[in-house]
C-alpha cells in the first residue's frame, strides 16, 4: 500500500491530508482521488510535482509498486 500525502491547495482541492491506495501507478491512484472540489483538484493535476519516496517526477505512469510514500506539490508561491 502508498500513502498519498497533499499539501497546500491540494490538501485543499481534496479535502484530506492523506489516503492509502494500492494502484500500480501514479496516474491510477490520482484518478481513485474523490475531492472535495473537483473542479480546483482537477486543474491542479496538471500543475503538481509528485515525490515518489523522495524522488521528484511529473510522469503520472511512475510504477508504484514497492513505493511507501508520495506526495502531491502544487505549486508554492516564490518557490
């Protein structure tokens, strides 16, 4: 099983802080995502950086088998 965590306006969009899915990759699991606002999260995919177990990646086809932890990044503002 992944941990997803959300940070800032993803946390927002979804409503959550974190959920646990057992998809095979990113894109899989990001589409199981039930938000609070659908409208906010779904402009906000586009934008996000993911860490999958701490490595940065915007390939929403990254395998998550044998992954512990990802984390949806918006992006921040001056950063």
């Amino acid at each position: 099983m992944t941990t997803i965590r959300f940070f800032a306006a993803a946390r927002a969009a979804v409503g959550a802080d974190t959920l646990t899915t057992a998809a095979g990759t990113l894109d899989e699991a990001l589409r199981e995502v039930t938000a609070t606002d659908p409208s906010r999260w779904s402009a906000l995919l586009e934008r996000c950086s993911y860490l999958v177990d701490g490595v940065t990646t915007r390939d929403r086809s990254t395998e998550l088998s044998g992954v512990g932890v990802v984390d949806v990044m918006p992006p921040f503002a001056g950063g």
